[in-house]
C-alpha cells in the first residue's frame, strides 16, 4: 500500500474513532456517492455522509470502529472492519436497548483528487439486530 493512501486510512479511521464528524465529511467529494446496503438508495453529497455519520453515532455515542485490513492502490481501497457500540439512541426506529453490538463489515473506496468520490458499505445487519435480541441466533 503506498504512503499516501496509508495516511488517508489512519487520519479517516482516527476521524471516525474521535467522533470528528467535520474531519470524516472532510474527506468525501461534495458530489460524493454513499451506497450502504442498509439503505433502499445511495445517498448523494458530503452532507448525506454527514447526516449518516450523525444519525449513527445518536444510536451508539461510543462508537469505535476497528480496521481488520485493508488492501489498496493509489484510488481505491478494500477495507474490511468491525465497529462496536451501545445502542443508547434510536437506530432504524428501534428504540435504545442499551445493550452492546460488535458488527463486521467491509467497504470499497474510490479517491479522486484526495477525497472519497464512491463509497460502497456492506455489512453485517442480521449480526447487528442478533446482538440487539431482535434476530434469532443461527443454528444448525
């Protein structure tokens, strides 16, 4: 992995895990496109991930994401993660639980001119409603 997006992954991880909501949209193209499989549709523009970036850490103010791997070229990057937190806020119109979630999951990056102009999030959101006691474990 070069220097440069080196460095972009520790400042962005640090941004998330600090909570700095204008250092995380600091790094995302005004005309950014944000594709979380949670969601019915992309969301449009660094104010989008700012609103997203809000809403989740209302749900869970002790947010703190963990970067597994990562692997990477100079525009683009596969990470793979797992964040964990306390579900103290609403979260897609569950109220607060207040128990603990670990959720794994992966996104792929694409930089253009040192920002973020794609991003895609898949992750794990039968995990997360498994550990909020909303989902069954899997057994078998």
């Amino acid at each position: 992995m070069d220097t440069k997006m080196s460095e972009f992954l520790n400042e962005f991880m640090t941004a998330w895990n600090t909570h700095d909501v204008r250092a995380v949209t600091a790094w995302y193209a005004v005309d950014c496109e944000d594709i979380d499989v949670a969601r019915s549709r992309p969301q449009y523009g660094a104010d989008s991930v700012r609103r997203t970036l809000v809403y989740y850490l209302r749900a869970f103010p002790d947010f703190q994401v963990i970067l597994n791997d990562a692997v990477a070229d100079e525009e683009r990057a596969a990470l793979y993660w797992t964040w964990t937190g306390t579900h103290r806020g609403t979260f897609m119109n569950i109220p607060p639980t207040g128990r603990r979630v670990t959720v794994r999951g992966s996104s792929l990056v694409t930089l253009k001119d040192g920002k973020i102009q794609r991003a895609v999030r898949i992750w794990d959101l039968a995990g997360l409603l498994r550990d909020l006691k909303l989902l069954p474990e899997l057994t078998g």
